[in-house]
C-alpha cells in the first residue's frame, strides 16, 4: 500500500494511504511538537504502513501522544502495537472512549479531555472540542489548532476515493455536515454553532483531503 507524506501546515504532517477494495483514502495526522504527538493509530492492519510513514517525521519513540477521537478500529485499533513499542506514550480521548480502552486492556491511564480543555505540546497548543461520534453517540472529542488555525475533524467531513492532490483549497461551509455523522439533531446544532464560532482555515480529516478554506 502506497504512503504519502506531506507537511501540510507549521511542522504538521499529513500520512495517507488509499484502500482501493472500500475506495477510501485513511489519514493520520503527526505534529511535530516538542511533545510530538499523531493523530490516530489507523487499524491493525494498518500499522506497518502508518509506521512507514511516521518514520519520515520522528520515531514511534519520539512520541509523547497518541489522540483518539472516538472508538473506532481506524482511530485506535493499532494503539496496542504503538504501546509495544512506546510503553509510555499517552493516549489522548474522551471520557467514553477512556473506558472501552481501560475495559478492553488496552491502556489503563489516558490523558482524559473534554470540549473546553486545553493540551500544551510546546511551541502550540491543542484545544478540544466535544465530538458526538456516529458510533452509537458515544461522545469522542475532536482537536482544534488554534496557533496554526487548523482543525481535526475525524469523519465530520469525509471524501471517498483516492486523492490526487493531498491538500485542495475549497468552498466549504461549515453547516454542510452530513446528518448521519450527528444524528442527534441538538448535538448537531451545538457542533455547527462551535465550528462556525472557530471558523479554521484548515480542516484535516479522517479521509480525503486537507482542506484549505475558501470560505
């Protein structure tokens, strides 16, 4: 499976990779901080190529951070193979989330965040956003930028396919989530109000391209 890599803001580098048997692009997002983190393990299967990547900006080592943004096999389900090689590298979730990783023994101690809070990794720091996540509502919680004015979004804005240029500039409007990302319409408006209150420049998603807003 082929690995693109891509510095696509300050220090922030883009992994993705292209399953052609579902038609789906799968990113995973390092920044390059003092305290490095990656945004999302990918699933098991995924490892060696998510590895291959992350090699090209620091070693699995290096890292201080891993953020989950909700339970899901392509968000966390390499975590166990990351902790194999970095016993101390702290994952980074939600509430809900901290539980299924205590509960299946995967990770007994994350790094527990909710919509408000704030994580320092140097130079720049992370704030977080609650994230109703499809599955199943359980709550996971999404990463904003705010020194680089970039938000990582998960699956609130996806694109099927395989990706030509990794990173597109685009008119989007932050309404536009599709409804089967929120189902719950209250949790849904309260997503919109906060993106639209934020308005980032970048949005880096789970799948497809980084997109530079136009709008």
């Amino acid at each position: 499976m082929e690995v693109r890599v891509e510095e696509i803001w300050d220090e922030t580098y883009l992994i993705n990779t292209y399953n052609d048997r579902i038609d789906l692009t799968f990113n995973q997002y390092v920044i390059n901080d003092d305290w490095p983190m990656l945004v999302h393990a990918g699933s098991a299967q995924q490892f060696d190529s998510v590895t291959n990547g992350l090699k090209r900006v620091c070693l699995i080592e290096d890292l201080e951070y891993i953020l989950i943004s909700h339970f899901e096999s392509d968000e966390c389900g390499a975590l166990s193979r990351f902790l194999d090689r970095n016993p101390d590298l702290s994952p980074v979730c939600s509430e809900i989330t901290a539980r299924q990783l205590c509960g299946f023994d995967i990770h007994q101690d994350p790094v527990v965040k909710e919509g408000g809070d704030t994580l320092d990794l140097g130079s720049r720091t992370l704030k977080f956003l609650n994230y109703p996540a499809e599955m199943h509502l359980w709550n996971g919680i999404l990463a904003y930028d705010s020194d680089d004015d970039g938000l990582f979004s998960s699956d609130l804005f996806i694109r099927r396919g395989p990706v030509d240029e990794l990173v597109v500039a685009e008119d989007i409007a932050l309404e536009s989530i599709s409804p089967d990302r929120i189902p719950n319409q209250e949790e849904y408006r309260m997503m919109v109000d906060r993106l639209i209150e934020l308005s980032p420049r970048w949005i880096a998603p789970g799948h497809g391209p980084v997109l530079e807003r136009r709008a």
